[in-house]
C-alpha cells in the first residue's frame, strides 16, 4: 500500500517537469517539436553511429524549434504502448504526451557503407498533413559529412515555414465602413420627392387661386347692365396652398437632408460621347469633360 503515494509523487513530478518544459519553450518565443520517429534502414550500422545521427539530427533541428528530449519522448512511447508506430494516431497519441502540435519524422536508409538517404518530415498532428520535408542523399561520404548533411535538412526544416527574405507580408485589407441607415435611404428619397411634388401642387394652387380670387365668369350674352352671376371663389385654394407651402417645403428639406445623411456615394456613369458625368448620391455632381 506504500507504493501507492509514492508512484502519486512521481506522476506529479514527471507532469510539473513536462509542463515546466513546455513553459520554457514558449518563453523562448520558439516551437516546441519532438523527434516522433526516427528509424534507421537497410544496412546495420553500429549503435554509436546511430546516436551520432540522432544527435546530428537534434541539432540542426535545435537552431530554430525547441526540441523535446529524447528520454520524454521514449517515455511517451513506452507510456502509450505506440513503440515502432509511425501513422498518425500514435504521432498524435506521443504528441498529446509531450505536448507538441507538430513532430518530426526521420528516415535514415544506409544503402551501403558511404551512401546513406535521408528523409526528414515535419508533421502537424492537427491534420496530419506533412508541412515540410527535407532530403540528403550523400554518396561516397565519410560519417562526418553524413552528419553533417542530416544536420543540414534538419535546419531546412523551419527555414520552409518562414517567408522569403525581403517578402512583403500581405496587409490585411481594412473593413468597409457600413453606411449609417443604408435600408432607410430609398425611404427618405421617396418621401422627398413625394413632398416635393406636394410642394410644388401647393405654391401653384396658391397662386392660382390668389390669381382668379374674385374674377367673374360670365357668358357674352349676358347684358353689359347685368350683373355677372358667377365669381370664382379662390378661398379653399388658397387656404391650402398657404398651409401646404411651408409644411411640405419644410418636409422636403428634412427627408433631403436625411437621404443624404444616410447615403452611399454611387456613380451613376452615363455615356454622354463627349464625356462622362459622375453623379455622387451624396448630394455632390462632378462631371469630367
């Protein structure tokens, strides 16, 4: 029953170190990565060669992303049972472990004793797509420049995931400003022009009716000593056109001025052979010749 706080202890220490890891690597402003598969194929080659190409391997990758151990991802596989595995369920399964979005995956093929290919991938385990890949084929070389080479395409690696060297980032386009009340635009034109047109009905019947206020309308035959028994009377007309004047001057002034207020700048372009016309619906006209 005793071993029971004890493996509580180190669960605990083994999840602050994992986390305490994970928290250096972002202070450093780098990617944390890890080194998910690294199989070494065709002819045997001793193991001392091996961790030299491992080695090799994290240092190229060590000059851009912050690596994860070697002993915390071999505990990750051994944890999750996912040793020898290299599809993309147990690539996430050791990434979820470490805590990595992205691993790398290393294939050295040993063809003869100086000709070794190499293939790197640097994989994100969010869709499991291969975002960066790496080759080094070295012939009749010595395991200094093999090494050297795996270091090479291991660096190669974050170099693909930075832009080109005097690149221009794309600017983000600014947002189009929405126009104040653009549905209610049509409105207040319509009602402009509806009240405009009373205006204009209210100014005529106004001076008509002033005009022929009191004026007779009498047939020729009556007698010049008759008195003319019809006047026309310009009262109600008048009276009308007193009160509709100012009030639909007035409306046609607001709902303008709404309309405008409320509006978008649309050029209306017609073909005019000589030239051009703009018309700005914002109560500006610029014409072009």
């Amino acid at each position: 029953m005793r071993s029971r706080p004890v493996l509580a202890v180190v669960v605990a220490l083994l999840a602050f170190g994992a986390t305490r890891a994970h928290a250096a690597g972002s202070a450093s402003g780098r990617e944390r990565i890890a080194i998910a598969v690294f199989n070494v194929t065709g002819e045997p080659i001793a193991e001392e060669q091996k961790a030299k190409l491992r080695t090799s391997l994290r240092g190229g990758l060590a000059a851009g992303f912050d690596v994860v151990s070697d002993a915390e991802v071999d505990r990750a596989i051994s944890e999750r049972g996912v040793a020898g595995c290299d599809t993309i369920t147990c690539l996430r399964s050791i990434g979820e472990m470490v805590m990595v979005r992205r691993v790398v995956k290393a294939t050295i093929e040993v063809i003869g004793t100086a000709h070794f290919s190499t293939t790197l991938e640097l994989i994100d385990l969010g869709d499991g797509k291969s975002i960066a890949t790496a080759n080094d084929d070295c012939t009749a070389c010595n395991m200094k420049e093999v090494n050297d080479g795996l270091s090479n395409a291991a660096a190669a690696l974050k170099t693909q995931l930075e832009p080109p060297a005097g690149a221009t980032p794309l600017a983000t386009p600014a947002p189009t400003p929405t126009p104040e009340m653009p549905k209610h635009r049509g409105l207040y034109i319509g009602l402009a022009v509806g009240s405009g047109a009373l205006f204009v009905a209210s100014v005529v019947s106004l001076a008509v009716s002033a005009a022929y206020h009191g004026k007779t309308n009498c047939a020729s035959s009556f007698p010049s000593n008759e008195r003319c028994p019809t006047r026309y009377n310009g009262v109600p007309g008048i009276v009308l056109g007193a009160i509709g004047t100012p009030v639909f001057g007035a409306a046609t002034a607001i709902f303008a001025w709404k309309a405008a207020r409320s509006s978008t700048k649309v050029a209306l372009v017609p073909s005019l052979g000589l030239g051009t016309a703009a018309v700005d619906a914002g109560a500006r006209l610029d014409v072009r010749w």
